[in-house]
C-alpha cells in the first residue's frame, strides 16, 4: 500500500496515521530508504509497510475515519518567527530570569 506525503508532514506523522503507534516509524523509514529525521517533499510518495506486531490499528483507523491528518513539522514562517532560542542563546538575568 501507498501513501502520500502533505505539506509538513514528517516520518513520524505519517507512522502514526498509518500504522496507529510511533513504533511503525522505524518500518515506515526502513521501507522508503528514508531516515527519521528527513523532511519529506510536499506530494511525496511512500510504501507503507506491513503493520508492526503490537501496534494499535484502532488509531489508524481513527485518524482515518475523522480525516485527521498530522503535519508536525515547524514551518518556514514558524521558524523565521524564532530563529534563536535555547540555553545557548539566553543569558542570565537579560532573557533567561533566575527567580
């Protein structure tokens, strides 16, 4: 079976809606020579693998049912709206308060 990759849509979102469990995401990569982390193209075509032994096909079907369709990666926009943050970029007592 086939699914498509939509706008923001990560390895992850996509084994969740799936395969209904974060475990499919490893089969999901594995199956499309793809890593976890990889940013997938708007429109991008993947192989869903065969399910994985424990997952809950309820979720799927769920997520199925109510057109639900997780897209977690930050955008363009989201991202130039906060392109430093962190510890590493905080200093005592200017951003970062001790109280």
């Amino acid at each position: 079976m086939k699914t498509t990759a939509k706008e923001r849509q990560t390895v992850l979102d996509l084994a969740i809606a799936t395969g209904g469990h974060i475990e499919t995401a490893m089969a999901l990569a594995a199956a499309n020579n793809v890593s976890l982390t990889d940013r997938l193209a708007d429109g991008q075509e993947l192989t869903i693998p065969e399910p994985v032994a424990g997952g809950d096909r309820r979720t799927a079907e769920l997520y199925r049912a109510q057109g639900i369709e997780p897209a977690t990666e930050a955008s363009g926009e989201d991202m130039t709206a906060c392109p430093y943050g962190g510890i590493g970029f905080m200093g005592i007592e200017i951003d970062f308060e001790v109280s």
